[in-house]
C-alpha cells in the first residue's frame, strides 16, 4: 500500500512533465513553421522585387544610352552633312568626310566613330586604323553574330540601333556594345557610333548584390525572431514547469508525510494491540501457569511436571518477543520522554543485541519536537543501527543529537569496514534502506548526506530550523518548537555490553 502511495505521484508528474513537453512542442513547431512559410514568402517576394528593379534599371539605361547614342551620332551627321549636300561623290569629298569622322572625340578612346561603305569595306575606325580598307563583311562577335552585316542592315533601312560583343580598347577585352547607324544612300556608306554596356553590367551586379544583402538581412531578422519567440515560449514552458514541479513535490511531500503518517498510526495500532492484547493474555497466562504450578508443589515436590516449568519459560520468552516487537513498532518513550530517551534506548538494545560499544552525545538544550519529525529521526537512527549491524562490521557506534540555532543535526557514525557508494548507485537493488532514509527526511524537509570510506561511515541528518517550526503546531504553544539558543551544553551516553 505504502509502495504505490509513494509511486503514483511520481507517475502522475512524468504524465505532467510528458504533457507540457507535448505543449511545447505544439506551441512551438506551429510558429518555427510559420516563421518558416514567411521567411520563404519574402525571399521570394524579394527577389522578385530585386528582378524587377533590375530590368527596370536595366531599361531605363539602355533607354538613356539609345539618347545619348542618337544625339551622338546626329551631331557627327551634322558635321559631315554640308559635304554629303555638295551632291558631289568624288573622292576628295569622301577624303575629307572621312578626315573629319576621325578628329571627331566622342568622350575619349572607347568612344568613337566608324564608317564601312555597304559592301563591308572598313572606312574610317580610329582604335584600329590598320583595319582600314579592308573587309570585314564575315567578321562576327563571340556569340556568332554578324556585326558588319546586321550594322549596314540597319543603315540601308536609314537608321538602327544593334547590341553586339566587341573589343574595348582601354580594357583590351570585349564586352556588350550597342551601336547607332544612320546610312548615306548616295554614298553607300554606313556612319554610326557605339557605347559599350560593361558599365550596367556592374550597376546591375551591385544591385543585386544590395538585392541579396537585404535578402540576408531580412532572414536574419526573421531567424532573430524565431528565436526569441522560442525563447519566450521556451521561459514560459520553464515558468510553468517550474511552477508545476513545485506544485508536485509540494504534493508529493504531503503524500509522504501522509504514507509515513499512516504506516506509524499503524504501527502505534499494532504496538497497542500486542501490548495491551496479546501481551496482557500472555501475562494471565502466566501467572495462571504460576498459580498452577504452585498448587501442585503444594501437594507435593514433585508433583508438578517438568514440562510446565518449561511451558512458562517459553510463555516468558514469547511475552519479552512481543515487548520487544512493541517498542520496536513504536516505543512509548518516543511519545512519552522525547527522542533523545527513546534514541538511548534503541542504542542500547541495539548494542547488547549487536555485541559492540555505543556512545550518545547530546548537544545544546532538548527541543520538544513535533511528532513528525521525532518519527523521521527515530527511524532514520533505526534504519542506520540496521544497516551497520548488518553490513558494517563495527566494533563502535557514536550516535550525536545536536540542537542549534540553525535546526538539528543527528549524526550515527560507525568504525566498520564501509560501502561503495558508486557501486549503490549503479545496482537499483542495493542501497534500499539508504533511499529510504532519503525520502523520509525530504518528506519533512530535511538532508540526508552520508559519508564513507574503510573504517568510517558517517549518516548525518539535518532538520532546518523552518521544517521544526512548520511541522509545529501553531495554535498550541505546548506544542510549537520553541526558540532554539546558541550551543550551551553536551551530555554523553556511553554503553558498552556486557556492562
């Protein structure tokens, strides 16, 4: 009864403990993937926007190039259009065009003016004059296409604008061009000008490199978000378990005290019962067997049976087992003279009983303590003389009951051979009554520590000042634990057997 008592409040708080993980995880998965859909939402809406202001930025250059580019290439046209209008198509006429298509800048050496007639023949091309007179109808960009022959294409439709790859002299390496021809019909002549678009090619670069950088930032934050939103959800589930582990000792402190509360009214139930029932029949019994047996004798010496002598020192045996499993249930000097008589007494029995010296300290003036916490420390005493009986070995015992400001401490110590605490640890089985001891003391809010090694082992239990006066009763001073003052006093025990 007392096992599934103890066990079940466990149970319950893994069932709770279960629970609030599942909580969490619900509350936090939900919003990991709403963070999630989000941050997919705006990289995508991001990149649009980013492929969006790149084409827009795109078009508005090239549109801008195509202005200059025409502007360009009209303010050339005027140039040589007084000699286009003399009507005449010698050569000197040509010569001279060509001469002034060459001294014409165009905002430095990437920029200038070229000339081919319509059968592909290079005219004028001032970065390459030594491409001069010849023809250069086949030649095509890297990309395959036939830039001589798309430009007089466009220039015998009158005008055009064509984006191709060429060589750019300040870089020496070829990069996108967009060229603006206009042709001169009587001539045969194709005249334009180009702008190279390298320039847009880092402007677009750098913009979707902003592009991304804002795609990084935003993620970024959202990423910060999720955390602290798993902070936040992750602190309140620690408030809550926090809170609900605090509710669950509490509870399961109280049903230990109320286990422990139980298994002593029974046990103080039996111990009457034995007492008070069976042991009053066996002393009737026997003085009856007494009564018998000296009428008998009366009538003669040998009149009474051997047997019956035997009979009632058996009846005497059996009436010390029940007075001594009485006082081990509980002793009446627990509840009568306080726990430092009743430790005494067990300590002796224990010593006549286990063949070794025991010695009893007390410290610091008695404290009438409440039942709980006598029980606890009685019991915890009894579990330790049970163990070192037992297992120890001992050839001494040294029990110290020290009251202080602080609290009480009660200390059993023995000079035996010792435990392995790793391997208590280690073997569930083993170490039974050292947990019980535990559970016992924390049910009433008290430390147990223990301490040992070959030829010393140290139990000390320690019962805070607060636990005294929580367990006191405060309505009935006869009861409630008294102001406990400073160390004044000690008092020795000592019992050794045989004496």
């Amino acid at each position: 009864m007392s096992f599934a008592a103890a066990t079940s409040p466990r149970h319950e708080t893994h069932g709770l403990r279960a629970l609030r993980r599942q909580l969490l995880l619900l509350a936090a998965l939900p919003l990991l993937a709403s963070l999630l859909l989000i941050a997919l939402a705006v990289r995508h809406q991001t990149q649009e926007l980013a492929a969006s202001e790149r084409d827009l930025v795109q078009s508005a250059y090239l549109s801008s190039k195509r202005t200059e580019l025409k502007r360009s290439v009209d303010l050339a046209l005027s140039v040589i259009q007084p000699l286009y209008d003399t009507g005449r198509d010698d050569e000197i006429i040509k010569g001279e065009a060509k001469r002034l298509l060459r001294s014409l800048d165009n905002g430095g050496g990437d920029h200038y003016f070229f000339a081919y007639d319509f059968e592909g023949l290079c005219l004028v091309l001032p970065p390459q004059p030594e491409l001069e007179g010849q023809n250069l109808w086949e030649v095509r960009d890297r990309d395959g296409r036939p830039v001589v022959q798309s430009l007089i294409a466009k220039a015998r439709e009158g005008s055009g604008f064509f984006q191709y790859v060429w060589n750019k002299p300040s870089l020496r390496a070829e990069v996108p061009k967009m060229g603006y021809v206009v042709g001169l019909q009587r001539w045969g002549w194709m005249m334009g000008s180009g702008l190279y678009l390298d320039d847009i090619d880092a402007t677009l670069h750098e913009l979707e490199q902003r592009a991304r950088d804002n795609i990084w930032a935003t993620m970024a934050w959202i990423t910060a978000i999720a955390l602290l939103g798993i902070a936040l959800v992750g602190g309140c589930a620690l408030v809550l378990n926090l809170n609900g582990a605090r509710a669950a000792d509490a509870q399961l402190q109280l049903m230990a005290r109320q286990v422990v509360q139980s298994q002593e009214a029974e046990r103080a139930h039996l111990s009457r019962e034995l007492h008070d029932g069976t042991g009053q029949t066996l002393v009737s019994i026997k003085l009856l067997m007494d009564s018998a047996i000296g009428q008998l004798r009366r009538l003669g010496p040998n009149a009474a049976p051997p047997t019956l002598d035997k009979a009632r020192d058996r009846i005497e045996d059996a009436l010390g087992e029940i007075r001594n499993l009485s006082h081990r249930l509980r002793p009446p000097l627990l509840d009568t003279f306080g726990l430092p008589a009743a430790l005494r007494h067990l300590g002796e029995e224990f010593a006549e009983h286990a063949d070794l010296a025991f010695f009893l300290r007390e410290r610091g003036p008695a404290v009438d303590l409440p039942d709980e916490i006598k029980t606890v420390l009685f019991r915890v005493t009894q579990e330790a003389l049970t163990n070192i009986q037992r297992h120890a070995r001992a050839s001494r015992v040294d029990l110290r009951l020290v009251f202080s400001a602080s609290g009480l401490r009660l200390t059993v110590q023995d000079d035996g051979v010792g435990y392995d605490a790793a391997a208590l640890r280690d073997d569930p089985r083993r170490g039974i009554g050292l947990r019980n001891m535990d559970e016992r003391l924390a049910s009433i809010g008290g430390r147990l520590r223990m301490q040992s090694r070959p030829g010393m082992t140290r139990v000390v239990a320690d019962v805070p000042r607060e636990a005294i006066r929580r367990f006191s009763n405060p309505a009935s001073p006869a009861t409630q634990a008294p102001a406990i003052p400073p160390l004044e006093e000690t008092t020795a025990h000592a019992h050794r057997p045989g004496r």
